[in-house]
C-alpha cells in the first residue's frame, strides 16, 4: 500500500510557499522593473544566489539562522512560540528563500516587457500603483505570470536538499515526498521508490507541458 | 489659462540641452508644437503631465501642478503608440478610466466606433487604435489634452480622418489642447496657434496664418 501522505505534505507545502512568494516576490520585481537605484545589480544577484548555491550551503545557512539558539530563530519560538527548525513552518520559510529567484526573475522579466507608455496611460486615467499592476501589468504578462506560479511550485516540489537539512524526515511534518524517496533508496526498498519517482517525473512533466502549451497558445494568438 | 514656467536639462543625442519654456496658454486654445527631432516637445507633453520632473512651475486655473501626481492633474494623454489597454476590449478600454457609459458612447459615436466596441483593441488597424486612444483620453473630461504625434504613425486617409475626428471632438468639448505635429496641412487645419520650438527654446509663437507662412521655420519643422 502506497502512503501518499509525503505527496500531500510536498503539495501542501509547495502550494503555501507559491502562495506566500506571490506576495511578497509581486511588488519586489515591481519595483526591480522600475527602479534606476544603484543597489539593482546587487539586490538582482542576492535574488539569484539560490540558483547557483549548493542546496547544502543554503540549507546550512538557513538552519544556522532558524535555529533557536541564533537571534532569528531564538525570537520566534520565544515571542510566538514557534518552531522553525525540523518543522513545516521552518520548512515554508526555507522554501521561501530557496524558490525565491524562480518567482521574482520571471515576474521582473515580464514587467519589463510591458510598454511603459500604457502604464503611464493608466496613470493618468487617475489608477494607484497597484490597481495598474492588478488591472493592466499583470493580465498583458500572462505567460510570465503563470511561469513564475507554476515553476515556482514544482520547483518546491522537487526540493531535497535544503529541506533535508532544514526540516529532517518527520513523518507528517517534515517528510516530503523527495525525502521519502531518498530514504526509501537508503532501505534498498526500490520498488517503493520506483512508483515514487515515476509519479514524481510523471507530475512534474505534466505540469511543464501546461506550462509550454499555455505559453505556445498566447504566442498564437498575440499575447507575446 | 495655463502658465507653464519650465526649466529641465536633456541628455540627447547632441549632447547636454537647457529645456526652457516660458508660455501662458488660454482655456480652450488648440495650440500645436512643432520642431525638428530632438528639441524637447515629448518632454514638454511629458513634463506637462507630470510623467517627468522639471524645475519651475505649472499652473493650471490658479493651481500649482509642480507637486500633483500624474493621476490627480486630469490629463488627457494621446499617445504615438497608442498604448491602449490590451487586456481590454474598445469600451473597457474608455470604462477603465470612468465609468461614464454615457460619456464613452457619446466618444464613439462622435469617432464611429460604435460597432467596435466590444473588439478586442488588439484586432484594430492603427488608425481605429489612434481614434481609441482619443476618446480614452477624453474619458476623464481633462482639463488638458496632449497628444504626441498622433498622426505620424498612419497613412494619408487616416490620418485625414483622424485630423477631422481631432477637430469633432475639440468643438463638442472646447478642451484646451496641445498637439505635437510635423503635418502642416493638419496643423492649419487643427491650430488656433503654433508653437515651435529648437533646441529647447520657443523660436516661433503665433497665430497659423503667422507662422505657416513663415517659410523658414516650416521647412525647420518639417525636416523629419
């Protein structure tokens, strides 16, 4: 019998961490879009340093921060009573940072695409900021949007090695599907790990397929 | 009336260049901005609507405009792409900046676009887009309309077409106006007076008949 509950925690926590980014990474890569500030290149390098690092070094870095004994860490589990090493919390806030350039490169990229002179149109029609990211920006970059949405999940997905390091292997709370096949190798338990993996190629690959046939269709019809 | 008192410098391709302009213009006044490329009439439009900064001051009925935000001048901004919403069909398009149903079927009835009022603006020729640009910017009822270059980028019907929906409008609204135009047939047709400007500075400021016949000065406009 297939336990699918590290398939449910790794769309849980994907899904969380998608959610969340949105929110945050949204008005960052506005104003990366935007801004002529000298301090560009280095907070656009900062963003990127997940995508070069090896998960181990950020994880390290990450559970050094998170850990009750450091300031960070120490503050929230004294102040809110929260836990953020080898837990789900810790586990969102790392994939927060891990899955951060996926969110904001896309997202920026798309911005920057957009005709400066209909977001000024919208201006001056009297809209705020966010109403013409809301109502203008975001419906005319589609496909970035919908990049950084689906990458940014499957990517999170997929994590293993930050969230080894970060969150351990607790059933139920820490044990996401990536971890529960490394562990099932570890056992020799290659059938189970065989049907793991084939779900885990099979989803990924669906969902990049929506991705490119999403992105091929508004090429079609003239979005990009 | 319309005080403008500016003073910007410009980075352009002939090195560094004093924007200075000094006019008063009245209510209603249909005033068209000539000069050859590169003497500072985008920027001017641009400063007017407060999508650049300068130095100096801009009153509009007694009220400073230097501090006010694109979205609080009530501007009417045409600009030479367009820029039209292209998330949005002809009307949302009007409907985005009021919803004055009355308003935006007046506007395309006076430009015939009524029966394209539910077409996407992205299935438009350039010369129905232009007209949909026109009647966005009227849709706020601003105080001021500039348009850059509205008939540059369209053929000889349209822009004869647009020319006479420009003049349409302007006698059913009485909105004080300013045009940047290299077209002197439609400047004749259009302008209580015309403007020139060279290298950032006003060399010609008068009634058409004036300065249309001042040779010189149309063959230094017209060199496009």
């Amino acid at each position: 019998m297939i336990d699918f509950a590290p398939f449910i925690l790794s769309f849980k926590l994907a899904g969380l961490t998608t959610l969340i980014l949105f929110l945050l990474a949204l008005p960052f890569a506005w104003w990366l879009s935007q801004t002529h500030a000298k301090s560009k290149p280095v907070l656009e390098a900062i963003t990127a340093l997940p995508i070069v690092l090896p998960p181990s070094v950020l994880g390290f870095y990450i559970l050094v921060v998170l850990s009750p004994n450091a300031a960070v860490g120490g503050f929230f589990e004294d102040v809110f009573g929260v836990k953020l090493v080898f837990s789900f919390t810790g586990l969102v806030v790392a994939s927060c940072f891990y899955s951060l350039p996926f969110m904001v490169q896309p997202l920026q990229s798309g911005f920057e695409s957009l005709n400066k002179h209909m977001l000024e149109a919208s201006y001056l029609a009297g809209k705020s900021t966010l109403q013409t990211i809301w109502y203008v920006a975001l419906p005319n970059m589609k496909p970035a949007l919908i990049t950084a949405l689906i990458i940014t999940f499957a990517h999170t997905v997929g994590e293993f090695g930050v969230v080894l390091m970060v969150g351990g292997s607790i059933p139920d709370e820490t044990k996401v599907a990536s971890v529960a096949i490394y562990e099932m190798v570890e056992v020799m338990e290659y059938g189970k790990a065989h049907i793991y993996s084939a779900i885990m190629v099979a989803m990924s690959f669906v969902v990049l397929l929506l991705v490119y046939v999403f992105n091929h269709k508004q090429k079609k019809i003239g979005i990009i | 009336m319309l005080h403008i008192h500016i003073n910007k410098v410009l980075h352009g391709s002939q090195g560094e260049m004093s924007l200075e302009v000094n006019l008063d213009i009245n209510e209603g006044e249909f005033v068209v901005l000539m000069g050859e490329s590169g003497a500072g009439k985008t920027t001017l439009l641009r400063v007017l609507a407060g999508l650049e900064k300068s130095e100096g001051s801009i009153r509009v009925e007694g009220k400073s405009w230097k501090e006010m935000s694109p979205q609080k001048r009530e501007i009417g901004f045409v600009f030479q792409d367009y820029a039209l919403f292209e998330n949005m069909s002809v009307k949302e398009n009007l409907l985005f900046v009021r919803k004055d149903k009355a308003l935006a079927e007046k506007l395309l009835t006076l430009t015939e676009l009524t029966a394209l009022s539910s077409r996407n603006v992205k299935s438009l020729s350039g010369g129905q887009k232009q007209r949909v640009s026109l009647c966005r910017a009227m849709m706020n009822r601003p105080k001021l309309l500039l348009m850059d270059e509205p008939l540059s980028a369209l053929d000889a019907n349209m822009r004869k077409r647009l020319q006479s929906e420009i003049a349409k409008l302007h006698s059913a609204f009485g909105t004080t106006t300013i045009m940047v135009s290299h077209d002197t047939e439609a400047s004749y047709a259009l302008a209580d007076r015309i403007i020139v400007l060279s290298q950032g500075k006003v060399i010609q400021d008068g009634k058409k008949e004036d300065i249309l016949q001042k040779k010189t000065t149309v063959t230094y406009a017209l060199k496009e």
